[in-house]
C-alpha cells in the first residue's frame, strides 16, 4: 500500500499581514463534562480517527456479535464495515492505515477461532486475514509508510510486542510483555505498556530494536500521538480515578491532562488536535470528542501605521500576547522593498509586550521598507505581523485627499481632484525641464497594466518641501468590466516616476462595471426529464450593471427593452435544438444590485437523448447585447419515464423440474424517474415462463423486491429466486420489471431480458419440506427433526439391500468447510417411487465445539454418494451450537520462574464463551483457581491458596480482566500450572470440558 500525500500553500501580501500556522496541538488540563458525546447510535468502543480526520472507526456489540462501524467525526449516521451475527464472536482494536483506505484490527471469527489480524477496506470490502494460527495476535498498529504493523501475540508461549508485513513478510518480536503499541508519526518510535519488574508503564521502543526503552509514564497505558509526534495522550489510574494525561515526549515531563471519569480508555488523537476517548459513564460503553482549546497569538505593529512616511528616529510600538497561552519568542526585524529576500533584526524578546519595543535608525535610508513582527507561543502557534512603510528622501509625497470614484461603468470618464504634501527633501518645479506633474495607470487584479501612461497634470503652482498642493485630473475608465487598480503617482522632467525613486503612490480600487450586466445562479436542474414533459426550474437572477432592469407590463406584450430568462437546448455535439428559445419575462423591475427569483417554465425536448441546457439573460429582441449572461451548461438525459437496461445474469441454461436456484441480475435504469425500493409505486424484478409454442406455462414466478432506490442513469444487482416448470420440456423465460399494481415494463415500450431454458427430469431429485426442527443445540446432544420428502426423480428410492437410501446429513462452518463428524442416519420405512412423499423422523447430533453451522440434510445412497453429489437439493437450517460453560484465556502475564513457597500477583484477562452469565457474587459465584502440577502429573498442595474473584458480572460473549494471587510450592523444579474457573465454590469449568489455561514453570 502506498501513501502520496501533496500540500500546497501560497500565501500574498499587499498592506498589513497576519498568518497564523499550526504545528502542533496546544492542550491545557480539561474538564471531561465538556466532552461531546459522538452520534454512534449505539453501544460503542476501540476508536480510531481516520487520517482526514472525517470519519471514527469503533466497535459495537449492538447486533449480539461484535462488529465495526464507521461515523463521519461531524456526526453523521453509522455505517457498518461487518455483518457478524454469530454470539462469542470478537473484535477489537482497530487501527487506519496511513493513507486511510483500510483497517486493520483483530478478531476470532476466522476457521481457528482465535484472535488473529484482519485487514478490510474502508468500504467494508476485501476483508481478509493477515494472520492465521493458534496464537493470539491483537492490538493492531499501523506503520506511518504503510509497510509494517506492530502487533501483540503469544505465539512463541509468552505475550510480546511483533512486526510483521503487511504482506505477511518480515515477523519479529522486539519487546517482552509490552502491549497497546502505538507508532509515533515518524514511524522511529513505538509507544506501548509493559509489563516489567522495575514497574509497569508507559515505555518508548525503538522500532528498529537498537535502542533501550525509554520509560514515559510509569503506569501509564493506551498510547495516542500527537500528529505532530511531540506529545502523547495516555490512560493512567490512580488513587483518584482514571485520567487522561499528556507526555512531552521531548522534555520527558508528563502531567494530567483531565479529571476522572469511569471506565476511561483507548484515547486517539485527530486532525487538528482533537481528542475521542471510550468511557462508560452509565450501562454501556460510548465514545466522546474533545476539542482543544483555541490558542491565538495576539500580534501587532501598533506603530509606525501601515503605508506612514517616516524619518530618523522611529520608535517602533508593539502589541505581542497569547489568548489562552503564554507567548515563547519574538522577534522585530526589516527589510527593504514590499517584498524583502533578506531581514534585519531590531530587537526580540519572550512573553507579552505592550508598548515600544525598539527604536529604528532609519538614516541612510529611503524608498520602501517592511517591518515584520513575528511571535511563537509555547504551543508552538506562530503569528506574523508586516507593516510596509517609506523612509523619507528626495523624493517623498504623502497622499492626503482624493476624489477618484470606487466604481465606473466601462470607458466612462470623470473629473478627480487629488491632495497632495511635498514630504521629501527638494522643491517640487511646476516648469522647465525638471518640472512636477500627476499621471496614472490601471493595472489588473494580478498587478499587471492594462493601459499606457495617461497625459500628465501639471501642479498649479511650484511646491516647497513641507507644503501641498492639489491637482485636477481627468480619468477614463477601462473598456473591459473588473476589479482594478488606479494607480497615480508624480513624474518629474517626464522621465523619473517617483516610485521609482521609493516614494509610495497612491493606489486606488476601482470596480468597472457593465451598465448593463447579469448573473445567473441555478441551484437545481434535473437529471432526467421525460420528453416534451414541462417542468418548473427556479432560477436567481442578479442585476450586475448600473441601469436598472424594466419589468413586464401585466397583460401586456413584452416590450422589447423588457429583461427576460430565456432557456436555451443544446444536442451533445453543441448544437441548438430550440428556435426561438422559449422566454419567462422578470414580472417585477430589478435595481442595480439586487437580484430576483424567477420560476421558468422549462419543456425538455421532444426526442430522447443528451441534451445541455442553460439559461440567458437578454433582452426580448435577442440582441445578446452586453447585458446577456449564460448560465453553465447542465447535462440533461432525455428518456421514458420507466425503461431499463439488462446487463450480465446467471440465469441457468439447463434445470430438473421444480428446481429452485439462486439468480443474480444486473439492471441499469436507463428511465427518467427513480426505480422506488418500497411504497406504493415499488418497483421490483419478475419472470414469465412460456413454453415452445408460445404459451404461458405452469410455474412459480417468484417477485424480487430492489435493494434498494436506484437513480435514474445507477447501477443496481438483484439476488432473485427461479424456479422451473415442473414439467419437462423446451421454455423462454422472460426477465421483466414491474411497478406496483401489475404494469410491467415491456408494456410500456422497454425491451424484456429473454433467455432459452431446457427442463429435464433428474435421475436423482428430492424435493424438501422441513416440520418441526430445532435451531438452537447444545454441544454433543442428540435431537429428532421432522422431515418430508419428495422424490422429483426418476429413479426409485430402495429402502433395502447394498444400494439402499438413507436420510443423512453434514454440518458447514460458517467458511464453507464441512466439519467432519459421524451422522445419524436415518432409513427409508419403504421404497419411494417418482412423485412419492414420505415423513421421516431424523436423528441428528450437534456438534463437539459451539458456534453458528449450517446442517445440510442430504440423501445418501449405500455403495455411491450423497445425492447432491449427483445435482439434488439438499435442506439447509441454520442452527447455533452453544456451550454451557465456556471460556477462552485471551492473555495472562505469569511468569515463567518463580521462587520456591513465595506469593506473586498475576494479570488474566479472559472471555465468557458460554451460554450463563458469571456471577461476580452471591450463591453461584464464578471465581478464578489455580493448581499446581508436578512432571509426574500429580497435583502439589500449596499453602494460603486463594480464589480470585471476578470485579463485575461478565455476560457471555464479554471479556474481564482479573488480578490473582498464587503461592509457588515448596519443591523446587518444574511444574504446569493450571489456571481454572470454579462455579459455586465446586464444579470445575475443566469438569465439562472446558480447557484450562496451562502455564509452564521453573520454581527456583
């Protein structure tokens, strides 16, 4: 899997700038009763955040099997990527790959019913394992290159941190009795709780294994980077609660991020800086977002003002400050020109300023400079603050007053007056050689002329240093409409701009304008229309000029001046199809300005196909004159109200009479109207059969309702049920839809999907009626169904002799393997010729292990195989296996040497598998045993040896972690030994069946 990811960022300043950069989440401590519980719908834990930061992952046991479901983080409905139902199965932990086009987490639901790594796609597709054995492997966490996966497993007798490929390629265990790894972003660090003599914690792996761990939080558990990889968010319990706490992974410090809340666990953190967190705050478990608190430098030249003329001795004024944070750094420079390539540094500092910060020397300087204030808060937000000014010289003038007009119509001309002071150093000539004199240029939105030097004004009168001065000039608009730049500066001796020279000119917006002009927004056009239909389109129209638009005179002809939306059909190759276009007159006049809803009355054409369509603005003579505007084209299909396309389908060529088969059809709505799911205009896929001459014939036409809606122009498949006639012979079976109240498709003009069938009679048929059958076993139990058969073939059924036919069976797995077992035959009471039906009163016996099976009830003949070998039907229920009792032991930290006749505490963490709850109390409880085993297989005595009980009721399908206590014995050498579950304070889980947890041990 490869991840590509490009940014781009271009950032332009004319006047004064600030930008504000993010580079990493700026978290106080917060108070978990502002979190914001998330939309899930449900029961809801094991986050994760996709890369985007749009959607969360999560577990739910909502349906009675653990599934994953996705929600957009916004809020959103929940999407399920799973669809298990079957009790007992789990799944945990899952985790994006980097690019966020799949998952990986971990589950049981494989063939080898444990926990194994499984990867699917966002889209619930290509679910697949990555692992297959009987170890445990589980806590999943993705490599930021998509390479590799660390993972937990015991498959080597003890729990580990691994890597392994995402190929499979490449397993290695790099850590001991490490779990919950979480990759840092640069993939050279993997976060994870270990469990170690010198204190369990939060410890920092070297991914490469070269390096010794780092211990960040001691106690800490559930890791979660920042997306900076500066930080980490984790769990820690403590004598006041469990917290959410932050280490600084580069300082080493760490301290509470939250306060308690109960059952808090597996943080993640997001895009942007967010926080999504797994709590139970009453009956079920639920996830909740945090947002982090908004940190926004405050950053300001206070003084020298944007575009000031300054001289000497300039005492540079700032405002520097954090809004909710502390500010880190500052710094004060400047630089020559608008843009500057290099800086100077005036002074710098940390914390907030209010006041000078500096004093700048401008002598020796003159023309145009930048002054840039730029702070860092201690969470690492930057801000920068430009100012651009001009440093007196020969050349200055400060532009005082002007009378040019922000607005113009296009080529339009005006009288401006602008008031001007003589800032700089020399006398400003008003003749000779060296006089003074006033232009200007337009330039575009880009900066760009679009124009040649307008004729000089010349000052009235010669202008000393220090005074001022006004001018009269006339100024012509442009002759195209947009947005401009007047630019007006002073030239002396008609050759050196005074801009040139570092003196600032006077820059002025300008909007040129149509006088007649418009625009046209059309929120919503119809996909599909049915010829010649008319159909009413809303349209907003917006006088963009400076005339007003007249409206039409009611009753009246349209005057040829009146405004109106005409709509224009254009064939897929551009083409008109409409002459003249038909017109809706505006009702009411429009301003300059304002805009107006008009509702069109739209006919789509006559003849199906592709059409582009788009509304003008015009006037009624059709001039197109400079008041027209077109709307964007809009692709319109032209089709029948209802008419489908047949893709591919699996209808069979061949069939045994009355034989009923799975069928999948692909279907395209090539219609206008949307093909409804349900109500009362559903629409839904049937047959017809018709025999050789033509006739209808005798035979089930089973109705298969849609999916789903599907949209004119979609895609959809349709799973139906065929059954064939139950007599032989030569038919067409005629694939059709039909709209609710019988009216099929191919009697409106659509063409139906025919296909030739041969139906012949089966040497070996059977026809199933199933009676009173059990759905729910338990493991090993023997059960009685009835069932009723029909012999739809043509051979005789014996119910004696080598060649005899007995009723039987099979038991599938849920991944399609049969489970191999010894059935219970049942044998016919006589023989069955063709066409005959018998009750039978079978025997069947479930399974050895629990789970969800299909019994597949088959004919067996002696001598041969089972009729469905031969191509008969078999009966298949689905039934469930449970346990009474159950237990799977998920993971456990015992340890593997231990000191004779000493106590030690142990960790297990374990799943109810069976069918009873474990009480945690009371008359029934369920408690925790342990014995020790010598190598001769006898068990060894220990004194103090205590149960551990269970901190909660566990429901089956639940898992529960247990703290216990076990006392080594006082012979030394090796032992097993042998966790248990006790029910009531007698029975043994491992009485039933049920496998204990064998350890191995050295007593020392």
């Amino acid at each position: 899997m490869r991840q590509h990811i490009s940014r781009t960022r271009a950032i332009r300043s004319w006047a004064v700038l600030l930008v504000t950069l993010l580079t990493a989440p700026s978290w106080a401590a917060v108070a978990l009763a502002d979190a914001k519980a998330l939309p899930t719908g449900g029961a809801a834990g094991r986050p994760a955040i996709s890369p985007d930061g749009t959607l969360v992952a999560f577990v739910s046991d909502r349906e009675g099997a653990d599934n994953l479901y996705v929600v957009p983080l916004a809020g959103g409905t929940p999407k399920a990527l799973t669809r298990e139902t079957r009790a007992g199965v789990r799944m945990d932990t899952p985790r994006w790959s980097p690019d966020g086009a799949f998952l990986v987490y971990s589950s049981n639901k494989g063939a080898e019913g444990g926990l194994d790594l499984w990867t699917i796609g966002a889209d619930g597709q290509r679910d697949e394992a990555l692992t297959k054995d009987a170890a445990v492997d589980w806590m999943p966490s993705w490599s930021p290159d998509g390479k590799t996966i660390a993972f937990v497993s015991d498959r080597d007798g003890n729990d580990g941190l691994w890597l392994i490929g995402t190929d499979g390629s490449g397993l290695r265990k790099i850590a001991e009795m490490a779990y919950e790894p979480a990759y840092s972003p640069d993939g050279k660090s993997i976060a994870a709780y270990q469990v170690r003599a010198g204190g369990d914690g939060l410890y920092l792996f070297d991914a490469a294994g070269t390096a010794q761990p780092r211990l960040l939080l001691g106690g800490g558990r559930m890791p979660a980077w920042s997306p900076d990889g500066r930080s980490v968010v984790a769990v820690k319990t403590d004598d006041g609660g469990t917290r959410l706490w932050q280490v600084d992974v580069v300082k080493g410090s760490a301290e509470p991020l939250s306060d308690a809340a109960p059952s808090l666990a597996w943080p993640v953190w997001g895009k942007g800086g967010v926080l999504v967190y797994e709590a139970k705050p009453s009956t079920q478990r639920q996830l909740f977002l945090l947002t982090p608190p908004e940190v926004r430098a405050v950053t300001n030249i206070v003084e020298p003002l944007a575009g000031a003329t300054v001289r000497g001795g300039v005492t540079v004024r700032v405002r520097v400050g954090a809004e909710g944070g502390r500010i880190a750094t500052w710094a004060l420079e400047f630089g020559k020109g608008a843009n500057p390539d290099t800086w100077s540094p005036l002074a710098d500092g940390t914390g907030a300023v209010d006041g000078p910060a500096a004093t700048w020397n401008t002598s020796g300087l003159e023309g145009a400079y930048t002054l840039r204030l730029t702070t860092v808060t201690e969470g690492g937000e930057t801000a920068v603050s430009v100012v651009p000014v001009t440093v007196y010289g020969q050349y200055g003038v400060l532009w005082q007053n002007h009378s040019i007009a922000q607005a113009m119509t296009v080529g339009q001309t005006i009288d401006a007056e602008v008031t001007l002071r003589n800032n700089g150093t020399m006398t400003w000539r008003n003749d000779g050689a060296f006089a003074v004199a006033g232009g200007y240029q337009w330039l575009d939105a880009g900066g760009v002329p679009v124009s040649g030097e307008a004729p000089l004004a010349a000052l009235p009168q010669a202008v000393p240093a220090g005074e001022q001065a006004s001018l009269r000039v006339k100024i012509t608009a442009p002759t195209s409409p947009g947005r401009y730049t007047l630019r007006f500066d002073l030239r002396q001796g008609g050759q050196v701009w005074f801009h040139e020279q570092g003196a600032r000119p006077l820059d002025v917006p300008v909007a040129v304008t149509l006088s007649h002009a418009a625009e046209i927004d059309v929120p919503a056009v119809p996909a599909v229309m049915v010829p010649g239909q008319i159909y009413s389109v809303e349209a907003r129209v917006t006088n963009r000029g400076t005339e007003p638009w007249p409206a039409a005179a009611n009753g009246a002809a349209v005057a040829a001046d009146t405004v109106v939306l005409a709509t224009r059909w254009r064939d897929i190759d551009g083409g008109l199809v409409d002459s003249p276009p038909a017109v809706t007159p505006l009702l009411k006049a429009l301003p300059a300005g304002e805009s107006a809803v008009v509702l069109a009355q739209v006919q789509a054409p006559s003849t199906n196909g592709r059409y582009l369509m788009s509304f003008e603005v015009r006037d009624q003579l059709g001039s197109f004159g400079p008041q027209s505007a077109i709307s964007p084209q809009v692709a319109v299909s032209v089709s029948s109200p209802y008419s489908a396309m047949f893709g591919d389908h699996t209808t069979p060529g061949r069939m045994f009479p009355g034989e009923l088969v799975p069928v999948t059809v692909q279907l395209r709505n090539t219609g206008a109207l949307r093909w409804r799911a349900d109500g009362a205009t559903a629409v839904r896929l049937v047959t017809r059969w018709v025999d050789e001459k033509g006739r209808p014939a005798s035979a089930s036409n089973l109705p298969t309702p849609l999916p789903y809606d599907v949209p004119a122009g979609q895609t959809a498949s349709v799973s139906a049920r065929l059954q064939s006639p139950s007599e032989p012979g030569e038919y067409v079976l005629v694939w059709d839809l039909e709209q609710a109240g019988g009216r099929r498709f191919g009697e409106m003009g659509n063409t139906a999907l025919k296909v030739p069938v041969m139906v012949g009679a089966p040497t070996h048929g059977v026809r199933w009626e199933q009676g009173n059958h059990p759905t729910s076993l338990v493991v090993g139990s023997v059960y009685t169904a009835n069932i009723r058969l029909t012999n739809t073939g043509s051979m005789t059924w014996p119910a004696e002799g080598a060649e005899r036919v007995r009723l039987g069976y099979r038991w599938v797995a849920p991944n399609g393997m049969e489970v191999a077992s010894q059935p219970l035959f049942t044998d016919l009471e006589k023989a069955v010729d063709g066409g005959q039906t018998v009750t039978l009163t079978a025997r069947l016996k479930a399974p050895e292990r629990p789970g969800s099976y299909l019994i597949k009830w088959d004919l067996y003949q002696m001598g041969y195989d089972y009729f469905s070998a031969r191509g008969a039907a078999t009966m298949d229920v689905p039934v469930s296996v449970d346990v009474v009792y159950g237990c799977h032991w998920l993971s456990n930290d015992t340890p593997s040497k231990v000191a004779a006749n000493q106590r030690y505490r142990v960790n297990l963490r374990l799943q109810n598998t069976g069918t009873i709850p474990w009480e945690a109390g009371g008359a029934v409880p369920v408690q925790v045993v342990y014995r020790w085993v010598n190598a001769a297989g006898t068990t060894v005595a220990v004194t103090d040896a205590a149960v551990a009980k269970l901190p909660a009721l566990v429901q089956p399908g639940e898992s529960v972690d247990v703290s216990a206590f076990l006392v080594a014995p006082k012979e030394r050498g090796r032992f097993d030994l042998e966790w248990d579950l006790q029910f009531a304070g007698t029975l043994l889980f491992s009485d039933k069946g049920v496998a204990a947890l064998r350890v191995p041990v050295t007593v020392e």
